[in-house]
C-alpha cells in the first residue's frame, strides 16, 4: 500500500492464560497496541467454546492452564478450527508443539517485545519472512 501501513491479518485475539496478573496485562497491552481482545480466559473448556462462537484471528496462550488440559492440548484444537496459536510460556515446550503452533514467546516479556512480536506473526501468516525479535521464536511452517 502506498503511504500506508499495510492491513494486518491479526485483529482479535483469544488470550488463553491462568496468571491473572499476566492475562491483565496482555489484555490490557494489546488492547493499547490496537487489538482487539475477543475474552481472556484460563482454560481451555472456555477457550473452546470461544473459538466455536466468535472469530479469532490468534489466540495467545500459556502452555499451562487452569484444569487438566494444557495449551498443547488447546494447540491440536485450534490448528483443526484454522486458528493460528503463539504459546507465551517461561517453561520449556515439547517438541510437538513446533508442529502445532506458529510460535512462542518466552516469559516475562515487554510490550515492545509483544508488539514486535506480533508483527512478526502477521508477516509470516501473510506469507513473508519475518525476523522476530530476541525471547520470540517462529517455527517453521509446514511444508
């Protein structure tokens, strides 16, 4: 787009965290970066039923959450749904998850960090290369 920024392809995110201090302040950090923030919950019973009634461009989820499922498990959902997902953990995650999520960002972050981020999210769902910022991995696409 000529003199303009380019139109992103995530606008409302699904924040998935069992920390409410930390989902307060992704709510509230995504919200200041022009997201929308379509709920913030912490399980992936709630997070289900969200991504089955309302449209969500991302979900942004912890590895671990509230009950006995996990984000992985929340990952295998989404990605049938055609839902992209990025972990944001302090914790190691399996090997699986490469296959299941466009990415992570490691804890505690900044909302630079988150911004820059996302940007890069949105580059790679657009089909770009997109280098992101330190704390931040992309996987690798399917082939």
């Amino acid at each position: 787009m000529l003199f303009g920024k380019r139109k992103r392809i995530v606008n409302r995110i699904l924040i998935v965290e069992d920390e409410p201090l930390t989902a307060f302040d992704n709510e509230v950090m995504l919200g200041d970066l022009g997201y929308e923030v379509v709920a913030t919950l912490d399980s992936f019973e709630d997070a289900i039923e969200r991504l089955d009634s309302e449209q969500v461009d991302l979900v942004l989820s912890d590895y671990r959450l509230s009950g006995e499922r996990t984000g992985l498990d929340l990952a295998h959902a989404a990605k049938r749904r055609g839902v992209p997902i990025v972990f944001s953990t302090g914790h190691e995650l399996p090997p699986e998850s490469v296959q299941l999520a466009l990415g992570c960002i490691t804890k505690p972050y900044s909302e630079r960090t988150l911004k820059l981020a996302l940007e890069a999210v949105d580059k790679r769902l657009s089909g770009k290369g997109a280098k992101p910022p330190k704390g931040v991995e992309l996987f690798t696409p399917e082939g």
